[in-house]
C-alpha cells in the first residue's frame, strides 16, 4: 500500500536561503503517516487512544532539489518492514516529476510509559493491519 | 522583578525574507517565561509536576525592526497583572540598545484537565510568589 | 470576500499540554493568507516576485478552546481595512461549529529592502485586487 | 576540534507524547554549527556574507532516549570529513552522562544561486579554517 499525501510549502517553512528548512520534511513525514495510518485502518490517534505510541527511533532524509514556496508537494509514503517491536516507512517527495527528497523513519512499538511492546500480542488488531500495508522495497 | 533571558538567533527561524518569522517571538516569549518562573521561585515545571498549568489564552506583539540570523537578543519579562484565575506578562525584545518588539501574553491558571482553579485557594505558594514578582506598569 | 482553508493539525504542532501550542496559529493565518491572496487575483507569491513583501507589524490571537491532534480546523480570512501603506487580516478558526480561536494581523507593504513603499502609486494593480477584497467587519 | 553547545529545551519544542519531538534536533545540530563554525574561525554569517551557503544534503539522527522540558542539553560537536565540495558533521546530544541521540550532516558547499562551489579554489581561507578544524572519527 502506498499512500499520497498533498501539502503546500507554507512561507513559515522557508529560510533565509529562499528554500524550505531541513528540518520542515520530518514533520511532512509525520503528517503522511498521520495519512498512511489511516488508510491503512488505524489511525495513529486510536493508536494513542488504545495506549499505543510510535516515537521515531531513526530518521535519515537525502535532499536532492529544494522544496520553495508556492510548491505543492506530494509525499508517497511506504511501510516497508514489520516487526512486533519495529516498523520502518520509506517517503519520497515529489513536486511534479520532481523528486526533491527521499526518507526513512524508524518507529518503536511503545505504551504509554514510552516502554517496548509487542504488536503482535498487545495488539493484534494494529499488527494485522499494519502487516497487510507493508510493500517490500 | 524583571527576567533577561538571552537568545541566539537560530538558522532555522528565518524566512525567506531573510528576518526572523513573527511566529518565533512567542517562542521566545516561552523560553523567557521560563527564566522568570525560575527566577520567581516556581518554576514552570515545578508547576506543572504540582498539577498546574498555565495555557496562553490572549497574545500580542508588535514588531519594531526585524531579528536577524547573527543577533543575539535579550528579552525583559515582566509580570504586570496577577488574579486568582490571571497572568498577564509583558516581553520587550531587545538587540543592544534598539527595541526589536513588545509583546504581550495572558495566561489562565488550570488544572492538568485544563480546567480553571483558583490560584490563591488551590496553590498559595505560588500565588504568593507570583504575587510578588508583579511589577505593576 | 472571504476565504476558507482547511489545515489538519499536525502531530509536531501539538506540545506536552497535549493541545496545539499556540504559536501555530500565527503560522496557519499566514497560509491562509496563502490562499486569501491567490483568491483575490494576485498571490503573495507574484507579489514577492514583482519586488513586494508584506511582513506583520502586529499580531494578535484570542484563544478560546484548544484544537487537538485528529482535527481538521478551517480558517476563515477577511481583509478588513486597507491603506496605501497597510493592510489588516482578521482571522476565525473554526472546528466544526466552534470557534476556536479569532486572531488579527497588520501588514505594512514594503520593498525588498524592506522599507515602506505606497501600494496605491507603486503597484495599483495589487492595491485595486485588495481594495475590492476588503470586507467592512 | 570539538565544540559544545549548551541548549535549554522549550516548551514548543515538546509534543503530546511529553517529549521533545525528533524534528528538534536537526535545528539544534544547526544552532551548534552556528557555534562550531564561529569557533574555527568563520562564522557561518561571514560564509554567507562571502556568497558561500551549506546546505544540507543528507540528515540522520539514532534517538536513544527522549529529550523533555526542563533538561539542558549539549551538543557536542565534530567536523569529521572535509572535501572541496563537502562537508560531513557528527553530532552528539548530551544530557548530563546520558547520550540522547546521535547525528550526522553531510553538507554541499554552494554559491548564491545554490550551484556547487569548489571551496579550496574558490574559498581557500574557508577551506583551510575547516581542514584545521576536522576531526578524523
């Protein structure tokens, strides 16, 4: 499964070298899970409201092209492995045919002590939903 | 009583017309309020670990002359109105002798379910303390 | 005229009160802004690049009820006073059927050296889109 | 040469989860770049005044413990790879013994029109301040 989530730059994004800050495409990220999460089945606010988090244990992004405002970007997003404690999503920024940026972000399975569970067995329902979304790289 | 908190302009709160984005000075305003509740006698985390919290319910700034990547600014805070549900804080943004920006916030004092309380009768303590760090204008 | 832009609250927005900081909001006029001037015939972006900018002098937000991660705000925009050297923005965002929060915001027009220029002789085109976009409150 | 920055966490930079949210610290690897750069001899504001800029062209960050409010972190941080068209930062974030997290920065060197520069030609007294400053790993 992949999802594709529109978001225009807004000028609060941009920095004085007339380009959108790097540290703005984590948070676009974040915002096609939200996305991601949803079509998927579960949303990431049930999550949190069965107990369940997903803090980002890794981030890596490549910047290739600069986003600037006035674009409107599009965020493919990918689940591409699963584990009972992990789950890694895979993004690509596009503008067009562009790609401006590529991504990863790792995730842990926590409660909400911040401390490790296991999908498969706390959350059975979250697991099998998030399973069928994976799509192998 | 008056708190100078001082802050380097950072990259990442610039835009892309090459000054400090207006949403930052809130910001700002936060991390000076901090400095003050500490000097205070209370410190904001204090509070909240005590089951008090105290949102933002009214802002106002005014911006005089852009910040600029490569200033360090100083912010005077001021505490100017205090009741049993009310703080009022005062901020003035300054880089050497010019004044940057003034501003303005107004705080409620709630509980951790974000309902109000009565600060005297729920929290004496830091009524009391707050109630002596107001400086009328 | 007015305009409406539908922003879902992101994740990164929220803080640890567990509600959207209040610092957000400043940013969520500004790309309503975005969309306000796109509406009236000439974007923020066209007027950048014809060599005008349009930074805030003040702002201002009430506060009345917190928005959360899972909503979908929309902001309503009107341009409620317009002079060869100003421009005032009010601001309501709504969730639902509540308002949220109501916010202003004054603009000066000014060159790319950021001093003052007259919108009326400078850039009568701009000036007469805004002048027929300005609603009386 | 190593360089350390003090950082007092702010509330904005927390999410409802109560931490620091993991879009933080790139702006914080940023804000101790401001002071590594200055520390080996060329601030980063003397670059730009030069027509150089260093954009981010790859980001990752291992987060091992959360970051909250009311923590001072340091940054420590290392040039460890300098090239005439690279440069590649290694971050740590300290909070008393503890390491919170982990981070690299690999940045092209560019001119004003964001167009690859050879430092050592083009900028040699930048290019030799850096190699002085780099740290093997």
């Amino acid at each position: 499964m992949r999802s594709y989530t529109e978001i225009e730059v807004r000028y609060a994004e941009t920095d004085q070298m007339g380009i959108v800050h790097h540290s703005v495409y984590p948070i676009w990220f974040e915002a096609a899970r939200t996305h991601f999460s949803r079509e998927m089945g579960v949303s990431y606010k049930e999550m949190e409201n069965m107990g369940l988090m997903l803090p980002v244990r890794e981030l890596s992004v490549k910047y290739l092209e600069p986003a600037k405002y006035g674009d409107t970007v599009t965020i493919e997003t990918r689940a591409v492995r699963l584990t009972p404690s992990r789950i890694l999503f895979h993004y690509r920024v596009l503008c067009g045919v562009r790609t401006l940026a590529e991504g990863e972000t790792l995730h842990a399975w926590v409660g909400q002590d911040l401390r490790p569970v296991n999908l498969r067995k706390g959350f059975p329902k979250v697991y099998e939903a998030a399973f069928k979304a994976i799509e192998e790289p």
